[in-house]
C-alpha cells in the first residue's frame, strides 16, 4: 500500500502541499464508514503513481480543515499540483473516473 502522511494541523497541511509538486489530501472522519471503504482504494490506486504524496486529514482532530477547504461532507479527495487544486472528488467516488482524470493530470504534469 502506498505510505502516507497524517496532518494534524493547517500549518503541517500547508507545508505538506508546498513541498510536493503533485499531493494528494484525503479528508475524512472517525465514524464514516464511506471514509474507511474508500481510503484503502486510493492507496491501491497511488501504486500507479509514485509522484504523488498522501496525507490524510482527520476532520474529527482538525476541525478547521472544513473552512480551509470549504468542506461540506467526507471523504473528501484532494488532488494538488504546484500548489493549486486541480481535482476535488466527494462523498460517493467513482474510482474508474477519478483514476481516469488523475491519469491525465499526472501525465500531463509530468511531461
């Protein structure tokens, strides 16, 4: 599985975007069940793409993650290039379809 990064404070989340060019956030919560099913399934898939780092956020610990990101439900998938926010995937994730247009962004990123 691919490794990841807990964050557990808006200045760590900010450090963790800014030195990885390609980031992944995934923002979740204790109790969601959703959160639990989906996690695993975004590992698996980052297998595929070395270049892009994890860190997930545990919303129920920082709860200021919510206004940062203008976060209305979990999970919520962030994908980040340079700094900005190119893909933002919510609730119920069609895994083929954010693999798809996570496969376009990483190869026209790195190329």
């Amino acid at each position: 599985m691919n490794d990841y990064t807990d964050l557990t404070t808006l200045e760590q989340v900010d450090d963790f975007l800014t030195s990885h060019s390609l980031t992944l956030l995934f923002i979740s919560r204790t109790g969601c069940s959703v959160c639990h099913g989906l996690f695993p399934q975004v590992q698996e898939l980052l297998e595929d793409y070395p270049a892009v780092h994890m860190g997930h956020v545990n919303a129920d610990h920082l709860e200021a993650i919510a206004g940062r990101f203008s976060i209305f439900t979990v999970p919520v998938i962030l994908v980040f290039a340079g700094g900005k926010e190119y893909m933002r995937e919510a609730r119920i994730v069609q895994m083929d379809l954010f693999a798809e247009k996570l496969n376009k962004l990483y190869t026209a990123y790195l190329t």
